[in-house]
C-alpha cells in the first residue's frame, strides 16, 4: 500500500533545514506506527510538489534515511518503510490512579523546592523591554564560530573527548588554557592539579559549599548575596551568618570572631556591583590568616571591565592557600554552556573531584573540546571585546535615562558590567512594580530575594542591560519611572 503525499505536512516548529525537516517528519512516522514496515512512501517527485519543494531535497532525505535504516530504496519501484526500522515499544497501558497515595511533600519536608530563586518568565525575550541579568544576546554572539568549533570538536580525531567516560578528570586541552591564559589575567598561578571544571559558578559554589560545611560550621554570607547560595548552605545544615555590605563591598571588621568560611564577590559584589579596595582586600586574608577561616570567592563578571581594569583577583594575594577560587564561561559565552572552574589547593580540589564524580561525573565532553578549541583559537577573545563595546554603550544609555527619569541608583560599580543596583523610594514594593510592569512589557528583578530573609528590605530592584537594545533602553526606562511614580 503506498502512503499518500497530503500525508506529509512541513509545520513551523519543526527546526533545520528543508532535508533535516522531511527526515525528522519520515522517521517520526515510523516510529509512531503511522507508516508501517513494506509500505511505499510517496515518490520524490509526487512529495516534492506537495511540499513545494525541489526533488532532490526529498531525494537526499530519502538517501539519509535509507542509510539510517528507516527506509529501503528498491530500484525503480521506489522507497519503503524498512523491516527493521525503529519503533516504539508495544505496551498495555496502565490505569491512571485517582490520586498519588503518597504525600511527598512530607517525604521529601519541601527542602528544595522551599528555596526562593530569582524568577523570570520563559518568554522574555518577547518583551520589548528585559532589563534582566544573566542572559545572552544573540546578536553579539558568534554563531558561525561556534558552530564550526563543535563540529571540528565532533570530528574523529576528537573521537575519545566526545565518547570516553572521564570518570573524574577534564578536558586537558581546556584546563591548560584556564591555566595559561585566564589565571594569569587574575593574578593567579595554579597547576592542573588545583583546577576543577564545574557545571558553571553555581555548581562550584555547591561542590565549595558540600565540602567545607556542614553541622557546627559557621559561615558567612554578604547581604546582599546572590540567592541561591543561600539555598546551597541550607542544605548543609551549618550555621549562616549575614553581614552587611556598603559601598566598598564586605567589611572584614564585621565577621563574627568563630567563623569557618566566608563567600564573597570581592571583586564585582552580587548584586550592587561594589568593588572591594586593595586594603580592604588585605584585611580580609590577613582577618582569614589570624582567624583560621577560608573564603570562596565568586569572581563573576570580572570580564566585563570596561570603564578601567578590574583589580586582580583576592585569590592573587593569597599566599596561604586559604581562597578557594570560583570562576565561569556562563557569563561571557552564554549562560546554557554550564561550564565554570574551582581554583583551590589540592587537599580541597581532591575532595570536590571526588563529589563530582559520584554526582555528574564531569561535565559533557564534547562541551569541554567545543569551548578550548573556542577559547583556544581566539574566538572567546573577540566575543568579549565586542559585549564590552556594546555594554559600554548601553550602560552609557541606561544611565542618562536614569538620571531623566529621575531614578536611584544605589550601586552601579566602578568598572564595568552588565547591571544596575536600583533603590525605590522606602515604601514602594518592588515585587508589585515587577507584576504592574510586567503588562506593559517592562521586566525588572525584584531585590528582596538577595538579602537576608529575616529583614529583607523590598525596595530595590536590579536593572540589567546584557540583552536590551540601546535603541530601546530609555523608553523602557521612563515607563519604570512613571510606575514608580505612580506607586508612591
């Protein structure tokens, strides 16, 4: 029996190219039951027409599929669904319970899904006016390169990196190059024995935060902080403490006289973007040294210095190993790659490979192979300098609509990045703003979930510029102002 060609439609969510689209709607069939095996599929001429396409289009579809085993190509008679094609497992559905016979939610006491996170909605880049952090701009990132690294990375010379189980170990040609040519624009010297690839900065704060806490053990958070760290030390059971911050970042003055480990972003503060000053710098490991804690610091965004040169990291100056070292590609190629790095003595470096590998093994390796053979032949390089030249002007945008629409700015940092620190006035709740703003395309990040729960504030608000045209950023702007005005 011959399948029909009006069998065959092209619907728009269906990704690639013209060949891949009539591949994936062929093979999708068959797997479904829809097409069964001996059955003639339409001619390439009789499809292509229906389809409005080219004969050989549906040609070379069919020639991928005969050498996929989906189909068999008998001559002049034509194509056919293959005996041995893939198909879906027969299996007698069960009955559908009334309802789950098991409260989970007392099972598990909801110690995950208590955790509050920063929320944006999945289709922000349909708003006309996302003043969010974190995410990429397709416009400045470089498809083609990228592109043609994974396909040099998916090679056969490549074959191991791609298919082996690392167990525990990375990538070697990516860690020489953290080693070689991203430490040293830090200040830091490292042997591949004290480097640890992650799945990004929040997995390194993870593996830092299973490590070296736990019951009994102090440790301390900047308030502000970034809020899943939050919900990482939770986790552990130890004790949190939370110590203000002002415009030089975290004072070590301040630290309660028994802890054991401090997080901190020194060089770029999460979320006011403060930076903290070399002295200061100094009386933190000097505080370390003569208290007996360690620090963890999250340099994030240090790529982005483009108003002056970011300082070297606090990691730099430690000369007793006591800074574990936390860095990310997340930021500064795209946020889906997943791939951050721990830089701490061997002692600890051991005991986080050893976490890793009985949790996620190592991140993908042919992630680990596209991102070197990226970094590697300069391509990183270029990605960076150009989100410089278009934050920069962006940031230029964003600051003079501030000032227009007579806002507050309560931290925006000295060298660069990709975020303003927003203050409403006292009275004004954000995450109400966030919600009325939100109908007139208008997206913001509430602050309230960065501070320390039991006295929260809920006046700030952080305005981001990694995404937003420049052309756009100023209307977005007033409308934020004309909310505020209205809400107070």
């Amino acid at each position: 029996m011959a399948i029909p060609p009006e069998t065959f439609f092209l619907p728009a969510n269906l990704q690639g190219s013209l060949q891949q689209r009539i591949r994936q709607l062929v093979a999708q069939g068959i797997v479904e039951g829809r097409f069964r095996a001996g059955e003639k599929m339409p001619s390439s001429r009789g499809l292509a027409t229906h389809l409005g396409v080219s004969r050989i289009t549906v040609t070379l579809a069919y020639a991928e599929l005969v050498a996929s085993d989906y189909l068999t190509s008998r001559g002049r008679s034509g194509y056919f669904v293959s005996s041995s094609a893939p198909l879906q497992p027969e299996f007698e559905p069960r009955p559908q319970a009334a309802a789950d016979q098991v409260d989970y939610a007392i099972r598990t006491g909801a110690r995950f899904s208590g955790t509050e996170m920063l929320k944006r909605p999945p289709d922000w880049a349909s708003f006309r006016f996302p003043f969010i952090y974190g995410q990429a701009d397709a416009s400045l990132f470089d498809h083609q390169n990228w592109r043609q690294c994974a396909l040099r990375a998916l090679g056969k010379r490549d074959f191991e990196a791609l298919t082996s189980d690392y167990y525990d170990r990375d990538d070697p040609l990516l860690i020489e190059y953290i080693l070689r040519n991203i430490l040293p624009r830090r200040g830091i010297e490292a042997s591949s024995g004290q480097v640890l690839l992650t799945m990004g900065a929040q997995n390194a704060l993870w593996l830092a935060g299973q490590v070296l806490t736990g019951p009994g053990v102090r440790t301390v958070l900047e308030n502000p902080s970034y809020p899943s760290l939050r919900g990482i030390l939770a986790q552990t059971g130890g004790v949190v403490d939370w110590v203000d911050v002002d415009s030089d970042g975290l004072p070590p003055e301040a630290l309660p006289k028994d802890v054991d480990v401090v997080f901190t972003t020194a060089s770029h503060h999460c979320p006011t973007n403060a930076t903290m000053p070399m002295a200061r710098r100094r009386a933190l490991l000097d505080a370390a040294s003569a208290q007996d804690f360690v620090i963890v610091e999250d340099d994030y965004e240090f790529e982005m210095s483009f108003l002056k040169a970011v300082s070297p990291a606090l990691k730099s100056l430690d000369r007793e190993g006591r800074v574990i070292y936390v860095g990310s590609f997340s930021k500064s190629i795209f946020p889906g790659l997943r791939l951050g790095y721990i830089v701490a003595p061997e002692g600890l470096i051991r005991e986080a490979r050893a976490l890793r590998a009985l949790t996620l093994r190592h991140p993908p390796g042919h992630i680990q192979r596209t991102a070197a053979y990226f970094l590697s032949l300069g391509h990183y390089d270029a990605l960076v300098n150009r989100m410089k030249q278009a934050f920069k002007r962006r940031r230029l945008a964003m600051a003079e609509a501030i000032e227009a629409a007579g806002l507050c700015v309560a931290g925006q940092g000295g060298v660069g990045g990709s975020s303003f620190w927003m203050a409403a006035p006292e009275g004004v709740d954000t995450e109400i703003l966030a919600r009325d703003l939100h109908q007139e395309g208008v997206l913001i990040e509430p602050g309230r979930v960065f501070f320390d729960p039991a006295n929260a504030p809920r006046n700030y608000y952080r305005l981001a510029y990694s995404t937003i045209p420049v052309g756009r950023i100023a209307e977005g702007i007033e409308r934020i102002g004309v909310a505020i005005a209205r809400a107070v």
